[in-house]
C-alpha cells in the first residue's frame, strides 16, 4: 500500500446509533468482507497510527517462561 495512497475519509456522512445496533451493524460489516480485505484495513490502520515509522513487517515476539 502507497503511503500517500490513502482513502480520503467523508466527513459529511455520520450516524448516531445506540451501542447495541452500532456492534451488531459493525460484526456484520467485517464479517462480509473477505479476510485479505480485513488485513488490508488493518495494514491501512498500522500506516495512519505508525506513519512512516511503520516497518515493511510485524515484528515478531518470543518468549520463553520459566515453570514454576
């Protein structure tokens, strides 16, 4: 995804619902969206929040824990 690339956010178009009917229409929203469609989102979130700072990858994390 091209960092000057972003989708432009239409900010004449909102709607107050309660809580209830915002997270079903929410959950029904992302589930009819493919899972490449879902991570492309979330990729695009990762870029506004991290900027130009964002790496090409996750960084992965490893741990080892110690039984007690």
């Amino acid at each position: 995804m091209d960092e000057n690339n972003f989708p432009r956010l239409d900010k004449t178009v909102f709607s107050v619902v309660s809580l209830e009917e915002a997270d079903s229409d929410e959950k029904e929203y992302w589930l009819s969206k493919t899972p490449y469609e879902r991570l492309q989102y979330m990729e695009l979130l990762r870029r506004i929040n991290y900027g130009t700072s964002a790496v090409a990858r996750l960084q992965r994390v490893f741990e080892v824990a110690e039984r007690i």
